[in-house]
C-alpha cells in the first residue's frame, strides 16, 4: 500500500492548487501539516498561473493498494 499527503491551497484567482507528497511521514498530526502548509503560503514560491497561494484549502493522506492480474502469454 501507498500513501500520498495531498496539500491543497486556495489561490490569489480563485482557483486551487495541490501538492502531493509521496511516502509522508507517519503519524503526521493535523497541526504539523498545518503549519507546513501556512510555511509553504509564507516561502511563496509556488505560484498556479502567476497566482500566488493564499490560504489552505484541505489537506489529506490517500492511500492506495494495487493489485496486479497475471496472464499468460499467448491471452
């Protein structure tokens, strides 16, 4: 299984943006993520469009479990 943090962000348009972090680290807290978010705001070196970031919109941990079919040649 793996895991993805997504970090979405509300931008000066008035659109959004999200950010995605393979592999976070375990047992993140909400106000870690928080507060990486409001740094990411404050460095603002991530722009959408020429939009800088201007709020947190949500943040979250997505996990997802691939299983693969085999076949044999010849099918």
């Amino acid at each position: 299984m793996t895991q993805v943090l997504e970090l979405k962000f509300d931008t000066a348009n008035g659109k959004s943006m999200t950010l995605t972090v393979d592999n976070p680290k375990e047992n993140l807290t909400g106000d870690e993520v928080e507060n990486a978010m409001q740094e990411i705001i404050s460095s603002n070196i991530f722009h959408n469009n020429g939009a800088s970031l201007v709020a947190i919109n949500q943040a979250r941990i997505v996990e997802r479990t691939v299983s693969e079919f085999e076949f044999t040649e010849g099918n």
